[in-house]
C-alpha cells in the first residue's frame, strides 16, 4: 500500500534460490533430453506452466488457486510422463528443483508486482456505522455475526429491513458518521459508496454480497468476511474510482446487449459458461433481431451496431462474456469499454469457441479501449442494462462517465490493498525479470 522499500537480504536470497533451482532443473533437463527435441520442447514447456501457475496460486484465493494449483500439478505430471525423465532419480530432481523454484519465487517476490497506490495510515473511526443487508449472499451477515462483530469494534450496526430504503437509511447515518461501511452485494457497495461521496466520509466495504467483485479488486479476503471491519480501526486510506450511469454510480461494470439479456436467465448464476453458450445461437443467429447499438469509438470511427457493450470501472483482464476476471487498479481514472460485433452468418461458432476456451480477446469482432466518457445511442424507447448486477431498463441516450478518485476507502492494515491479478505473474518472462530486479536490491516491479 506504500512505496516498497528495497528488498531484504532473505527475499534477495529467495530470489537467488529461485533463480538458481529454476536454472538448474533446465540443465537437467537438457541434459537428458539433449537427444529427443521434441520431448526437450514439450518438458521446458511444461516446467515454465508449472512454475507460473505455481506463483499465481501462492497469491490467488479461493477456486482460483484451486484451478491454478491443477494446472501447475498437471504440468509437473506431464514432465514425469515423458519417456526418457522416468527414471526416479532425474525425476525427482527436475519436480523437487521445480517446486522449490516456485515457493523461493513467491517468497522473493512478495507483493511488489502490484502498481503502487496512494494511501495513507488513518486511526480508528470515532463514529462508525455499517449497514448490513441480511439477505444478501445467501444470509452472510448472520453467519458471520457481522452486527455483533461490529458492535465489538465500536461501530454502529444497521440493518437493513423488509419496506426500508438504503439510500435514506445511508443518508441519515452519514449526517453523523465519518466513516460509513456497507455489508452487502455490489450495487448495495455502490450506494452507500455513492453517498459517502457526496458526503466526503470514508467508506469500508464489507463482503457480505454473492460475487463481491468490488471487494476482490480492493485487495479484501471474501471468504474472511469480518475481518474487513478491521477497516473501522487502525487502517489505511486510498482514493478509487467510481463510474456513473447517467446519475447513477457503479462500482463495477454495466452491461449491454448479449450480455444484458443472458444475466436475467434463472440458470446463469450457477451455470454462467453453460447458460451464455446455450443463449448465443438464439440471441445471435441467423434470424435474431440486432441489438440496436450505436456509439463512437476513439477517432470519432462510427462501427456497426455492436451486439454486446461493456463498460467498467476501470480495465478488466476480461477472458469471457460470462464472468469477469479482476482490474489490476481502481484509480486509473478511466472508464474500461469492450465490444463485441458479430457477423450472425459466420462468426458465430467461432464466438461461442472463444467463449468455451476463455479467448475471447482473440475473436475477430471484440474490441476494447479505454476513456473518461462514453455515449450509447438507439433507436429502441428501452435498453436493457445490467449495473453491478442488476437488471434495468433505461432510455437512450446512456451516458457514462468516469469519477477518478471520487471516493474514500479504508481497508485493514494487513490487507493486501490489491486485486490478485495486481501482483500475479504475467508469464515467464515477466517473472523472471523481477526476480532479477529483486536480486539487484530493487522493487519487483
């Protein structure tokens, strides 16, 4: 969360280790293999997945390190199935060399890799409240004691009942409050952070919601849902990004097109890959009407009417149309837009490929850039949108607009203060430089 400073002697000898572990197994493996090039290809292939799908696991949480954690096992399985590595000895020195490479690698690397944040450390809140939706993400704040948690910490719970309105009960807590927290879904965490804006108090987002995509960008555990009150105490303080629908704020994205209509399916919560690859052939074939989209892209460039428009707050690494990955940064002070175009007599199998394979950024018709501001046109009376999650129905023209740094927000001390995308490696090559950088006595990044 603050500048980093020169790395220490155990993470320069970390750094040394990996190196050295990495290097070595390569020789190993060269040496045996010098006289088979197609297994000497496929084995330096495989130890380069396992080494960095390994470090992406070390700092991932959840079923993203589970999925890595595979990935990285299967690779080193795939080294042992080459014929001329089965002998135990050369096997077990290439998979032990590869391992230690990667815990060393973590180790050297910390969390530099992460682009550095403005903030500041701030002291516990005088008078702290949080609003708390008890319904949301299948009853978390019940099964954290979230509001018993709170009154521990000196805060103030309240909870949100069946007729109130959030927006009044936020505004009435911020006249005294000066910092206000929300524990709930993300379109709850964007109206309680819209009022502490207006307000300019501090704001603490609790991850009590489904998805809580706001919180993971932040840097905060989503499955160790209290400790985010931490925030109320001794804590630090940054300013993020938000975005804005017309007057509407978000925290996340909002959604057009495809992607609008297939999030209303009962079936995409539990299913998203299955239902949107289901959905497409309808909403997109031959005889399906055109979503009727129209906006300028940079260079005042007029394309064809778009079939799926997203807009973020802030870039995200985006694989698929089913789910969204993570932004490396809430502070870039620009709005994320992506497109999709999609010829309906032959681009239409290849999409659904792209989608099936996570390669969405490879099909012909996607398109993405960034900007401060953003105009949807059509000719329809009604757009179908979907803000942090929730369906909506608006009239063009939509306007969306950056608010860099609008808003204050404190997470704990220990937090990682970075979504995991932030600090993972990017391949190889990327890893290997900062090992290096680390080794030099400089920051990884």
């Amino acid at each position: 969360m603050t500048e980093p400073a020169s790395p220490s002697l155990a993470r320069r000898a970390s750094a040394v280790l990996a190196l050295a572990a990495l290097a070595t197994a390569i020789v190993v493996v060269v040496v045996v293999l010098v006289r088979s090039p197609l297994q000497l290809m496929a084995a330096l292939l495989l130890l380069a997945v396992a080494v960095v799908a390994g470090w992406a696991a070390l700092v991932r949480r959840g079923w993203q390190r589970a999925v890595l954690a595979v990935v990285s096992v299967a690779a080193l399985v795939g080294v042992a199935f080459l014929p001329d590595l089965r002998t135990f000895v050369v096997l077990a020195v290439v998979l032990g060399l590869t391992v230690l490479s990667g815990i060393a690698g973590r180790a050297a690397l910390g969390h530099d890799l992460a682009p550095h944040v403005e903030a500041i450390p701030v002291g516990p809140a005088e008078h702290g409240v949080l609003l708390m939706n008890p319904r949301s993400g299948g009853g978390k704040v019940a099964r954290f004691d979230l509001e018993n948690e709170a009154r521990r910490r000196g805060v103030t719970p309240i909870l949100l009942r069946p007729g109130d309105d959030l927006r009044e009960l936020a505004e009435r807590a911020a006249e005294h409050a000066d910092v206000i927290g929300m524990a709930g879904g993300d379109g709850s965490q964007a109206l309680v952070a819209d009022v502490a804006r207006r307000h300019d108090i501090a704001f603490v987002c609790v991850p009590a919601g489904t998805r809580n995509h706001f919180a993971l960008d932040l840097g905060l555990d989503r499955e160790r849902v209290a400790l985010a009150l931490d925030a109320f105490g001794e804590a630090v303080e940054r300013r993020v990004d938000l975005a804005v629908l017309g007057d509407r704020v978000f925290v996340n994205n909002a959604s057009l097109g495809v992607y609008a209509t297939v999030v209303q399916s009962p079936k995409y919560r539990d299913a998203k890959v299955a239902t949107v690859a289901e959905q497409l052939p309808e909403l997109l074939g031959p005889g399906a009407d055109r979503f009727d989209l129209h906006f300028s892209e940079p260079g005042g460039v007029e394309p064809p009417a778009a079939d799926v428009v997203l807009v973020s707050n802030g870039v995200y690494q985006l694989d698929r149309l089913s789910g969204f990955g993570t932004r490396e940064r809430l502070d870039g002070g620009s709005l994320g837009i992506v497109t999709v175009t999609v010829d309906r007599a032959r681009d239409l199998p290849t999409l659904i490929t792209a989608e099936l394979t996570g390669q969405l950024g490879r099909f012909p018709g996607y398109k993405t850039w960034q900007a401060a501001e953003f105009v949807v046109r059509s000719g329809r009376p009604l757009v179908e949108v979907g803000v942090d999650g929730e369906a909506l129905r608006l009239e063009p023209p939509l306007r969306f607009r950056s608010l860099p740094g609008a808003l204050r927000v404190r997470v704990p001390k220990d937090a990682p203060g970075a979504a995991p995308a932030a600090f993972a490696p990017r391949g190889l090559r990327q890893s290997v430089s900062a090992l290096f950088r680390v080794l030099a006595g400089r920051p990884a990044y």
